[in-house]
C-alpha cells in the first residue's frame, strides 16, 4: 500500500448521556464510535459502511475537525490533527473537506451558487485572491459537469443531483487532498447515484485525491472503492480490498450486509442465500459485552459474550494465501461467499454518465443545459 495519508488509531467519539435540569448528572454515555483504527492510503478510496446509527457520520465530523474526539488519534501526514494549535489545524484543514449527505439542506438556500462556492476563500484568501474568485468559481462548476454561467442562480433552482455537484465543486474549492464524502448519493435518486460516484471518481484521477467514501449500503462502495471497512455499532468489525470484502468475507455481519445487495439477474438471485437478522441494533448507550455483534449473529457462542474480538487477520487464515486472510473482528470467522461473483460486476455503476441532465433531476423544474 501507498504511504498512508491518514492513520486513524482507537478513535472514541463518547456523548455523554445527563440526568436532571438543574444538577445534569451523567448517567451513561452513547458510544457513537467506540474504538476505530483504520489508513488511508494516498489516491486510495476507503468506503465505510454500515447500518443507520453506527457511527460513520461522527467518524466523517471528525476527520474533518468539525467534532473532537473524546479519544484516539488522526494523524495527518503524521501530525495528530486532534492536538494541533489552531494555526496549525486552520491549513490542515484546507486539506481535508467533506461532502455532506443531504444537498437539499446542505445549501445555504439564500445564497448564490458562485458565493457558496466561493465561501471557503474567504477563510483561505490566500487559495484564490479576490480578483479571481469568480472565474476559479466557474472553472468549478465546469468541472462537476454544470454550465458556469449558473454562477448567480439559487440552489432551488437545480435537482438534487445538481445541487450534489455544487456541493462536490464547493468540496473541490481548496485543493484539497483528501474528500471525506458522507453518504454522498443517498440522499439522490437510484438513476442519478451512478452519475454522481461516476463524478467523483473522475475527478479523483484528475485531482489527485483521496476519498473516504461513506455508505449505508455496500452496493454503493464496490465500484468506487479501493478497499472497504465494515461498521457496526461504533466499530470496525471487517477491513480489506474491494475484492475480499464482496467475494470472501469472513465477518457475518458482512455477509448478511451482502446477503442484502441487489441482485439484478433473476437466476442468480433465485440461488443467492439471504441472511435475515433478528433483532434491532443495541443501543450505543448499551453495546453488548464481548463481541458487539452477537445479539444478532447466527453463529453466538460463550466466548462471544466473553472476549472482544480483535480486528485482525483470523489464526484461521493466518497461514494461508487465501484472499480470506484480511482483518476480521470474530472469534469463529468463515469464508462465505454470499455475492455470486459473476454479480460482482454489476451495481449502481452501470448507467452511462450523462453529464448534468438526463435523469439528474429530482424535483422541480430541470434547467436545461445552454450548449
Ligand atoms: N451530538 C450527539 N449527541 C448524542 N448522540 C449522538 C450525537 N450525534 C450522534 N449521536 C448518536 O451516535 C450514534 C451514531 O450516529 P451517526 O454517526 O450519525 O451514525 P450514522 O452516520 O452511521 O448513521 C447514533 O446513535 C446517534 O444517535
Ligand atoms: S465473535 Fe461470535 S458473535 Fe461475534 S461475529 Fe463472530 S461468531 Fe458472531
Ligand atoms: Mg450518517
């Protein structure tokens, strides 16, 4: 691997969780990221994926530097960001950005295009003086694929797709190295999701840059990511290639993530094995004791209630070539294969990139794109 551009050690994101109005008591804590380590590689994509609630968001704040952690390190080109002097962080900062989950409410409805692709110089003047503001404004926008005389239009007036792209060229505003992208395209219409990691993928070539690629789902991440971390409940419980995550995943809750992708022929998904788990997710207020998986894994035994299962190559596989032999959290870790690999080819990837229009619009009138 590429020498890693960030390294994430045993980082904690604890909320406390208070008790009374005039004396706040903390009576527990919710233990939204709860122990991750994982490294980015330079020009790599890492997808991370994981149900609703398990924390990718918080971990997305802060790589970013919009949240502290409670504890662990991020380090930077080998500086902890968590520990730099004000200073020191406002030009790391540059470096990292992020692309939010949602352009419907991500997008100061009141302000231009071009001021809210712009904001970012005016902490950073020195990237863009002001003189030239409106032309690097406009080269943005011809760069995620929208006509740069937009540059005085409100988001309202562009469909979710669009509006993702504004956000992506804000994204792009400072250089950066590194685009932390959260859930990027679940906000968006299944037509327009494969035009939009279509965008970031081209760019990423362009610009050089490094994504963490944030999903709920891991028929998202495949085609986009170099390699990809499973979450649950605050962790990482299995991180590998692309290829080992989809054709040899050990951990059962990737294989039950994976037992829920999208199979488009008809023959291979009459033969594809679902797993169903039971039960909700704990609450990260009251993660489970030894493996945090357990209270909905298949395969549960004492030990797991016991013993916290190591993110680390299994012994299993520790003597083998096998493409099984990645990090996986779990005492009783197995090879199963859950994707047919002749569907590994397929996913939300397959529409043709079209540009802004086609089927970019969600709501609202579509603007059509002058020639
Ligand atoms: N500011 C906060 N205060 C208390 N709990 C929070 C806060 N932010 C997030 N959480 C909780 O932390 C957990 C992880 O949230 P989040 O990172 O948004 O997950 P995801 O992005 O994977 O859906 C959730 O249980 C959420 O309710
Ligand atoms: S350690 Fe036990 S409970 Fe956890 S995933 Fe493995 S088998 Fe399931
Ligand atoms: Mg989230």
């Amino acid at each position: 691997m590429a020498e890693a551009i960030l390294e994430v050690r045993d980082l904690h994101k604890h909320y406390p969780l208070t008790q009374g109005i005039l004396f706040r008591k903390q009576v527990g804590a919710v233990r939204a990221v709860d122990g991750v380590d994982f490294d980015l590689a330079a020009g790599e994509t890492l997808g991370i994926v994981g149900e609703s609630g398990c924390g990718k968001s918080t971990v997305a704040r802060m790589l970013v530097n919009l949240e502290r952690p409670t504890s662990g390190t991020i380090r930077y080109k080998g500086d902890d960001i968590t520990t730099l002097s004000p200073r020191a962080l406002k030009a790391v900062r540059r470096n990292i950005q992020m692309v939010f989950q949602d352009p419907y409410t991500s997008l100061n409805p009141r302000m231009t295009v071009g001021d809210i692709i712009g904001e970012p110089y005016e902490i950073h003047p020195e990237v863009a003086p002001k003189g030239s503001r409106r032309q690097k404004v406009q080269d943005l926008l011809d760069v995620v694929g929208l006509n740069p005389e937009y540059i005085n239009r409100y988001p309202h007036q562009f469909s979710g797709g669009q509006r993702q792209r504004i956000g992506i060229a804000r994204g792009l505003a400072l250089q950066p190295e590194i685009i932390v992208a959260d859930e990027p395209v679940s906000a968006l219409d299944v037509s327009v999701q494969a035009q939009v990691v279509n965008l970031l993928d081209s760019l990423q070539a362009e610009f050089s840059l490094s994504y963490v690629f944030i999903a709920h789902d891991l028929s998202i991440v495949r085609h986009i990511s170099d390699r990809i971390g499973v979450m649950y409940l605050g962790r990482i419980v299995e991180i590998g290639t692309d290829a080992q995550i989809y054709d040899h995943p050990t951990h059962p809750y990737t294989q039950a993530l994976l037992s829920a992708v999208p199979v488009p022929d008809p023959e291979a998904r009459a033969h594809r094995e679902r797993i169903i788990l039971t039960g909700d997710v704990p609450s990260p207020a009251n993660i489970p004791s030894g493996c945090r998986f357990r209270t909905r894994c298949w395969k549960a035994q004492e030990r797991c209630e016991l013993e916290v299962p190591a993110l680390a190559v299994p012994a299993v596989f520790r003597l083998t070539d096998s493409p099984a032999k990645h990090d996986s959290a779990c005492h009783f870790a197995e090879e199963k294969q859950v994707v047919p690999p002749e569907e590994g080819a397929t996913g939300p990837a397959a529409p043709p990139e079209n540009g802004a229009n086609g089927a970019d619009g969600r709501n609202g009138p579509e603007k059509p794109e002058s020639p």
